[in-house]
C-alpha cells in the first residue's frame, strides 16, 4: 500500500483513514515520510509553507512577537494552528526559507541539530504545572540529544498528559500519565509501565526505541505504532533495562479521555481561547501578549497560565473576545473546524474556510474540502465534505473509523 496522502499538506495530521484500525499490519512504507518542517518547506497552492513544532507547547513572549513578525514579512500575516500544537506560516514566498530558518534560529525555536526539527512531536497538558512540563523539557533535550531518534517519522508523536487525561486521548504512540503518587506511567503499544517521576522521559525514549526496533524488525517501514503489524512483538521492557530505568508493567492499565480545557478562565487563574478555524492574523497573535508565556494547545488554542488572580484573568478575556477569539465554551464557533481548502489546497472543491459555519444541531461540524479530511476533530462530530463549489455530503460519525 502506497504511503496514505497523496498531498503533503497535511502529512502529519491524523485523518480518517487511519482511524480505527489499530495494530491492522497492512500498512507497508516504501519510504520516509514528507512531513514539512520549518526548514523543509512545502510548496503549497497559496505559496511555501513552514509547520514549526513545539515540543513543549510553550512560547515566551519574544517567541510571538518573531513568529508575528514572519508571518508579516515572509507570509500572507496569518498563523495557522494544527491538531498537534504546531504553528504553520503559510503563503511564504519564494527564496524566504534561510531567513525564516534565521529568525526561528535566533528565538531559539530550532533544535541545535537541524535533523532533529521534524522529530519534536509532542503534545502536552497546556494547564500542566511545572513538574510535568518539565519532563517535556527534558524528553525534547533526549530526543535530540540522540542520532538514532531521527529515524522516527514526522508522524510519530508523544504525549506529556498532567493526569487530566486531555492529551493522552489524542492517540499519541507514546505517552507519559503523571499519577497523582508522583509516578509516571508510560503507555506504548496497548502496555503500561510505572517509572519514578525523575526517569519519566528516560522511559519515554526508551519506549519509542523499542518501536524503532520493532518496526526495523518488521520490515514495513512503519511509521507509527499502530501500523506495525499485528503480532509485532514492541519489547519495552529491553530497552527500559538498557536506559537502565526501573519500570514495573502495569496490567489493564487504560489511558483517560478527559476534556480540554473550555474556553474561558480556569480554575487557577489561566486563561484559555480557541482560534477560530485554527487561524489567527499575526494582530491577533499579538493581542496574545501581555503574558508570561503563551501556550498552544493541541485543539488550535491557546492558554494564558497563571494570570495575576480572577480579575486579571476577566481583563484579558474581554481583550481578546474583542480581537476575535473564541472565549466562552457556548460560543457556536467552538465546535467548528475547517482543513485548509482553496486556495491553499489544490485538491480542495470548495473554498471551506469561507463556506463554514456553525449549523443548529451540527455540532461539532468539521468542514473539509475533499474526502482526506485534515485536520477532522477525535471522537464523534457532523462530517461535510465538499462535493463541488459551496456543496457539502453530510454524514455523521459516531465512531472512530465509522459513519452513518
Ligand atoms: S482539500 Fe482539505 S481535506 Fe482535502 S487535502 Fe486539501 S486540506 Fe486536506
């Protein structure tokens, strides 16, 4: 079987056709996958686009103001978010790659290794305190710090999940649950193991070793766990001896489904708004700032963590429900998405952005302009695929991998 998209435009995204099919084995790759990067960039209907991953999740301030900048000088001013946390520019012009690498480089957005840029996929808990950030940290130091970790796709992902339970349902190939005792357990290929706090992103390494040598041993070329083939022995607990951390296999242990965080304020004084579409204007992304940090969720968001009390928190909220984001959690428009369609997308029938909105008793709606489906949210929603300019086949999918 051929790799599964014909158009890089949103390799990297989960879509419907890899839904539900588990540990299947009857996906062979003939060869690497053709992610874009920041410095590998795809050539797209509407110009050169960049996706920049963010390991933590987490932008300082000068971080905005660089991205904001790019997306005026290189780009067409807008900032696209995807499924996994990243940031896109798109509509880069010709010959603008060394400089948008120079100021990604210059605001410490790069790995020091180049050949490690497409490998920093991971989402985390955006309301996780310091300790499990931290291992994010520390997890995207390991993994770059490794040769043989740029072996792994640009789709493989980890997830960093505080516990709540939002990012582990992201069907990430490895992710890392904080326990409320202080430990970790690491979930790989339908197992789990329990690791000290300290060795958590050890484990995680370690784990995503262990599919390495599995899917080397299973010849596929698989790019993710779930396409290495049934039966394929994923001996975690070899490469976890070998990290030398100590691990006790955990049996039945499930991974939690929690919400994201809703738009509006948090408990602990954060703040959460949603990008409508994913998309923000570079004005916008500034509207972000003032903030200790910025960051981006894995469901085209954005978190303001631990503003100054309740007060400060309803401030901000006014401020950026004034500059166009999605703050309350019965906004309509929280429960609609959108792939890129035209013109950016040369396979796209209609012009999706433009057409979509949100529809009574449709929500949540995902609005795609061919049968791909990037970008389409987890769990159940309406589906409408364009079948030709402004015209839409709506199902309703109830289950992962399955309509009616
Ligand atoms: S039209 Fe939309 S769903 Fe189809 S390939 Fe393009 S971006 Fe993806």
């Amino acid at each position: 079987m051929p790799p599964s998209s014909p158009n890089p435009q949103d390799r990297g995204e989960a879509h419907i056709r890899d839904l539900g099919r588990g540990r299947a084995g009857d996906v062979v790759r003939d060869r690497g996958d053709a992610c874009p990067g920041a410095l590998r960039l795809h050539r797209a209907d509407d110009g050169a686009l960049a996706r920049l991953r963010l390991p933590t999740g987490v932008l300082t301030p000068h971080q905005v103001e660089v991205l904001a900048e790019a997306a005026d000088r290189l780009g067409d001013g807008h900032l696209s978010l995807t499924s996994r946390g990243n940031v896109e520019l798109r509509g880069l012009g010709e010959g603008c790659g060394l400089g948008l690498a120079e100021a990604l480089r210059g605001a410490g957005l790069l790995p020091a290794s180049e050949r490690h840029e497409r490998v920093r996929n991971m989402v985390v808990s955006p309301l996780a305190g310091a300790d499990v950030t931290d291992w994010a940290y520390r997890l995207d130091e390991l993994l770059c710090a490794e040769d043989w970790t740029t072996e792994l796709s640009g789709r493989f992902l980890f997830a960093v999940d505080d516990g709540r339970g939002d990012v582990a349902a992201l069907g990430a190939d490895v992710t890392l649950l904080a326990e409320a005792a202080g430990t970790a357990l690491v979930h790989v290929a339908g197992a789990a193991y329990r690791v000290s706090a300290a060795d958590a992103p050890r484990a995680a390494l370690a784990a995503a070793e262990a599919f390495l040598a599995a899917a080397r041993a299973a010849g596929t070329g698989a790019w993710r766990v779930r396409e290495l083939p049934a039966g394929q022995d994923v001996d975690v607990t070899a490469h976890l001896r070998r990290a030398a951390v100590a691990a006790e296999p955990v049996a039945g242990a499930e991974l939690p489904a929690g919400a994201p965080p809703a738009p509006g304020a948090t408990g602990d004084g954060s703040v959460c708004v949603l990008a409508r579409l994913g998309r923000v204007t570079s004005a916008q992304f500034r509207a972000l700032l003032p903030a200790r940090e910025v960051r981006v969720t894995p469901w085209r968001g954005f978190v303001l963590p631990r503003l100054a009390g309740p007060a400060a928190a309803r401030e901000r909220l006014r401020a950026l429900d004034a500059a166009g984001f999605i703050t309350r959690a019965d906004s309509p428009w929280a429960g609609v998405s959108a792939c890129t369609g035209r013109p950016g997308c040369a396979k796209s029938l209609s012009d999706v952005r433009a057409d979509a909105r949100p529809r009574e008793g449709e929500l949540p709606v995902h609005w795609s302009g061919c049968a791909r489906r990037c970008g389409h949210p987890q769990g159940a929603w309406t589906d409408r695929v364009a079948t030709g300019e402004g015209t839409y086949q709506v199902t309703v999918v109830t289950v992962q991998g399955s309509t009616k």
